[in-house]
C-alpha cells in the first residue's frame, strides 16, 4: 500500500480535541459545521451588531479569533487568507470573525474603551470566554498564525487536529501497529504538508513495514525547507543504516566466526553491530559498538563511536535503548 502524501488515508476523521484546564467549563466544542466545506459556520464576517453573538458568547464555546482589516490595508490582504486557511485546518475547533475597521467605527471606538486600542490594522485579538487572551498586530506568516492559535489552543484546553494526529500516530507506531501509523502520518501530511514529525515518522513507519523502497520515496518527497530537520535526519540515517544492516545480516554466521577466531577483529564487530542492528537487536549492536570502545576506543579513527551516534540518531535520543548505550559510552569515554 502506498502510504505518500497525495493519498487520502484511511485514518478518518480527526479525534475530538484534548482535554484540558478549561474543561470544567464546558470545554472547546467544534461547531456544529466543523466539516469541509462549512465556512459559513466558522469564518464570518462581523459587525457592531452582531460583535457580541460572534465573539463574546461565542468564544465561550470555541476560541474566537477577531481579525481587524481595512480595504485601503495591503497586508490585510495577505493577512486575511492566512487566517481563513489556519482557520480551515482547525476543523471548527476556532472561530474567525473579519470585521471592517471602517465599515464598524462605533464598535472601534467602544473596544477602544474595554482595552483593546485599534491603534493600526491588521490587528488580531483572540477571546476565549469572554475576554481578550492574546492578540498580534501587522502582517504574519501562516506558520506564524498557526503557532499563535496552537497556543491560544494549548491555553483553552485544546490542540489543532494534527496535533491529536500525530500523537495517535507515534503510539500507534510505539505500539508495532506499524500499517495504522503509516496511514495515520500520512493523513497528518495532507494537512501539514511540512511537518518533519510527519515526514519522520511516515518514513520510519514505511521502514517498520519493511518497505525500504516506500521509505526511500518519502524522503526524497521532504520538502527542502525541514530536510534538515532532526526528524529528517534520524529517519534518514534508519533508512542508510536498514540498507546497510540489510547487507550484511545474511553473513552474521561468517562474522561470528571470525570474531572467535579473533576477539580482536574490530571489522568484524563493527559489521555484526550493523546486523544486528539491522534485525532489530538494538541493545545487541550497541554493546558489540562499546565492545570496540572498550578495546581500541581510537580504532578506525573512532568509528565505533561515531557508528553509536548514527544509532543513537535513528532511534531517537529518547529512545530507552539510546539512553542505556550513551550511559555505557559516557563512562568509557570519561573513565
């Protein structure tokens, strides 16, 4: 199966948003049109009449994003279609109202009263439950607006849907449910087509199902801008080392024979580490890596624990078995 982006997956819809500090309160509830095609639900445009219904007693529902433009406000321009795309991504778990500076100065002039100057535009304030929370003024990047309603999320005790995504999409893979991570990652691409924790973890998940071609495809997909992402990066070296330990896992019998022949045989313990490691046996290569350490720690102009770092990299710095290893090399290094 072809799990690349471009593909709609089988993941279904995204889950409901997490909990959170505020669910004592009601929680964030998606709107009643939080599906494709439902804007008019969750992208209005305001006014001084409608401002308390779409704002104030909405954002104790949802959060609700206000943005402030004008038609004579070039960035408004730019600004305005980022907001409605982030706005889309959300899948009604926000709100945008787009009200006309010029259209609503009455309304102006009373925000300017409660605290909220409308010294220039564009500017953007978020409320949730009735008040103010953050706000931002002049133009942003999408990836700028997308971290700015992450957070407002995070405070409202919620999370965008990839974020709910990815995180069903790494406990399936921690959990070898390795088919359903591979569709879950791939899902989360189609809606962050820059995510390296999607990239990453759709390449790994490719790995775990043993399709190494599959693999090598999606990290030749990653766009350049996160290739040298750490989530890239680990991912692509569990790609090299597959493909190396690959190689040499059908001659670990003559290897193990050489290294009975000779205990010394670095080379030879260097490639059993790559075999293992290929097969899984994480714990296994690592210790025939520190055994090299142990014996010649400059051997190969420190290959043993320049090839640990690789492993260390492709398995992930908090995995247990990379946590183990870098304790075992620290104290040989530093003994």
């Amino acid at each position: 199966m072809d799990y690349i982006i471009g593909q709609s997956a089988k993941a279904g819809a995204a889950p409901g948003p997490a909990a959170g500090r505020v669910q004592d309160q009601g929680g964030i509830a998606p709107s009643a049109g939080a599906s494709a095609g439902a804007d008019a639900d969750i992208i209005v445009d305001g006014d001084q009449r409608t401002f308390m219904a779409d704002v104030i007693e909405d954002s104790r529902r949802v959060p609700v994003l206000v943005d402030f433009w004008a038609t004579w406000c070039g960035p408004c321009k730019t600004l305005t279609p980022a907001l409605e795309k982030v706005t889309r991504a959300a899948g009604g778990r926000i709100k945008l109202v787009k009200i006309d500076v010029d259209a609503n100065r009455a309304l102006v002039g009373q925000l300017s009263q409660l605290g909220l100057p409308l010294q220039s535009v564009p500017t953007v304030a978020a409320f949730w439950q009735g008040q103010i929370l953050d706000m931002f003024q002049g133009a942003q990047s999408e990836s700028e607006i997308k971290r700015f309603v992450e957070s407002l999320l995070k405070a409202a005790g919620g999370a965008m849907p990839s974020a709910d995504l990815l995180a069903e999409a790494r406990l399936a893979l921690d959990e070898g449910q390795v088919e359903e991570a591979a569709a879950l990652f791939s899902a989360l691409l189609e809606q962050e087509p820059e995510s390296p924790e999607g990239w990453g973890g759709l390449i790994r998940a490719l790995l775990a199902l043993g399709d190494e071609d599959g693999a090598k495809s999606a990290l030749e997909q990653v766009p350049a801008k996160i290739a040298g992402h750490a989530e890239i990066t680990g991912a692509g070296s569990a790609l090299a080392l597959a493909e190396e330990g690959r190689r040499v896992a059908d001659g670990l019998d003559g290897i193990r024979a050489r290294l009975a022949a000779d205990a010394d045989d670095h080379a030879a313990r260097y490639e059993l580490a790559t075999g293992l490691n290929g097969l899984g046996q994480r714990a296994e290569a690592a210790d025939a890596l520190l055994e090299i350490l142990r014996r010649d720690r400059s051997w190969n102009e420190g290959a043993a624990r320049l090839q640990l770092i690789r492993f260390f990299e492709a398995w992930g710095f908090e995995e247990p078995a990379t946590l183990i290893a870098r304790r075992k090399m620290s104290a040989l290094l530093f003994s």
